[in-house]
C-alpha cells in the first residue's frame, strides 16, 4: 500500500499540475510564421499564472515536508522558473517552446519515477 503514503500522494499531485502546466501554457499560444505569439492579458495567460503560482504554492509545500528530494523539488523550481520567463514575453521562439517542451517531460518522467520509488 506504499502507492497511498502522504509522499506519493503530493508526488501524484505535483506531476497532475505540471502536466496541466504543460498542457495550458501550449495552448495560450498563437502560432505565426516565424514564432509563438503570447496574449498577456487573456484569459487563459492569467489562468496560467494562477496555476503557476498554485504549483510553486504546492512545491513549496512538498519541500517543507519532504525534505530528502532536494534534487527533485530544485529541478521543478527551475522548471517553475523556466515557464515564468517564458510565458512573460509577447513572443516565443519555436526553439524556446520545444527546450520548454522537453524540460516538461523531464518533469514529469522524474515525479513518475519518484512516486514509484519505495523509501
């Protein structure tokens, strides 16, 4: 029954909202010839930010508690970090959004490794 301690459940709901992160930042965007175009002032950008700041709210948290995951929780902050800056400029190179992409997925791949791990 490890899949229900504490750990793994904020694990489960930290990898829930980067996934989200990762699904609502594609879709602020508007695609044009040469870049991504990014409307600050819409609704889904401010809808964003909201999730982000819920998501540095929810890791700030899981560091309190668990302690023994600096390199995870450093690696999230960064990935926190990475997505503000990005989704703070009007435009966004393709280059950008497929680096942003992959740290994504990295995200993700290390809360779905962690959340199987047995301590």
């Amino acid at each position: 029954m490890d899949e229900y301690t504490p750990r793994n459940y904020d694990i489960a709901v930290l990898k829930y909202l980067c996934d989200e992160l990762c699904h609502d930042g594609i879709h602020t965007l508007i695609r044009s010839n040469s870049y991504w175009v990014n409307d600050l002032t819409s609704d889904s950008n401010l809808k964003l930010n909201e999730l982000l700041g819920y998501i540095a709210d929810v890791v700030w948290s899981f560091k309190i508690k668990h302690t023994q995951n600096k390199d995870l929780i450093s690696f999230i902050d960064e990935y926190i970090d990475e997505t503000y800056a990005l989704f703070g400029c009007m435009e966004v190179s393709f280059n950008d959004i497929e680096e942003w992409k992959k740290m994504a997925s990295l995200v993700s791949c290390m809360l779905t490794s962690e959340g199987h791990l047995v301590h």
